[in-house]
C-alpha cells in the first residue's frame, strides 16, 4: 500500500530566504533587542516569552510601512512557488507553519499567487499603541512557541500520514524529531547534526523541488 505524504513548511527563513523578523527588528527596533530575544531563550522561553518584550519599542507602527520595507528587503525562495504549485499538481498537500506574524505571510501568498495555501501563525494587529498578540495555535502543555509545530506534525501522523518537513531555525526543532523525511539548513541542521536528527541539506527549494519529483511518486501523494 502506497504511503500518504504531507508537507509542512517554515516561512521566515525558509519560504523567505531572508528572515523577516530579523529584517524589521532590524530596522526598526532599538538596539539591544537582540540581547533581550538571547536572555529569555537562555532561560528556557521562546517565542511567547519573548515576542512582547522585543517589540515593546518597536519603532514603526505602521503595518503598510512595514509590509513595503519587507517587499523591498526580504528575498523570496526563488523555487517556492514552483514547488507549491507541483505539489498542487500531484496532490501532495503542502501547509506553512510559522513562528512569525500573519499580515506578512498573507501578503506574500497574494502577490504569489499562492492564497490557497493554508498556513499557521502568530496573529497581530498593529495600532499606535504598538503590536498586539494572539496565538491560535499555541500549545498551552508546553506554553513556549506561538505556533506549536510539532503539534501539527504528530497530528498529522496519528492520520496516518508521512510527514516531510522543511526548515531552517529555532521554531522548527520540536518538530525536526517527528519528521518523516526532513529538509534542514542554518541552525536547524546544526540542532540535527548535535542530536543525530536525520535530515536532508538544502539552501532553497531548488533542492527540495527535485527531490520530492524524484523520490515522492504522484501515486504515493494521494
């Protein structure tokens, strides 16, 4: 019997080559943020801890601003709506699960082509009183990313699906273990490599692209 496949991917960093947090803190946060983000993650936090300290000060409150700073500095993959559409193509159902925010993800998929895509995410509002969190797919057992990936991933599987994942950073860790196939870079394939993870190198989709054509059979997709 032909095994079922699902893919989940990152945004920030993987979709994107840049990340775009990084970029907009970057620009537009007081120096010093990255300090805070290292001090709360050296004391077991992530990004619920975190996300409302780093932009408490955040300079820019205004959301079309930023959006248009991410067009103009943050690269896209250059292969990823290739694969989105072949994955479309064949049946293999793809999904973005993201530690990041849903106004930049949601205006990359419209100036893609790509509204189908379903994806998780932190959501924010952006007023003058600066950023306001919420996390629809926290997991409130563990209470340390905004967007439990790992909880997806073993869902998924329960349904009887394999499950390829496809990554590049701290938010993609819990879920790297549970992965069937895994494509890693960055700091994730450095995780992998210190805790004998399995996984697949890869700098864009390029890679990613011709592996699933080769190795993942439209008939095993369905």
């Amino acid at each position: 019997m032909s095994a079922k496949y699902w893919v989940y991917t990152d945004y920030d960093g993987t979709v994107t080559l840049d990340d775009n947090q990084v970029k907009i803190l970057d620009a537009f946060a007081p120096p010093g943020w990255r300090e805070k983000e290292y001090a709360i993650l050296e004391a077991g936090g992530k990004s619920l801890q975190y996300l409302p300290v780093i932009y408490a000060d955040f300079a820019c409150r205004d959301q079309g601003r930023i959006i248009q700073f991410i067009r103009e500095e943050v690269r896209p993959d250059p292969c990823f709506p290739e694969f989105a559409r072949y994955c479309r193509h064949v049946g293999l159902p793809l999904e973005i699960l993201s530690d990041g925010m849903h106004f930049y993800i949601e205006d990359y998929l419209r100036r893609f082509g790509l509204e189908d895509l379903v994806y998780y995410s932190n959501v924010v509002r952006v007023d003058e009183e600066g950023f306001h969190f919420t996390h629809p797919h926290s997991n409130p057992e563990c209470n340390k990313c905004g967007t439990c990936k790992k909880q997806k991933v073993v869902a998924k599987k329960a349904e009887g699906y394999k499950v390829i994942f496809i990554g590049d950073g701290l938010s993609d860790q819990c879920a790297a273990g549970e992965a069937d196939l895994l494509f890693a870079k960055k700091k994730l394939a450095a995780y992998c490599r210190e805790n004998g993870i399995p996984y697949i190198p890869y700098e864009t989709f390029c890679q990613v692209l011709e592996y699933v054509r080769s190795e993942v059979k439209p008939d095993a997709a369905q």
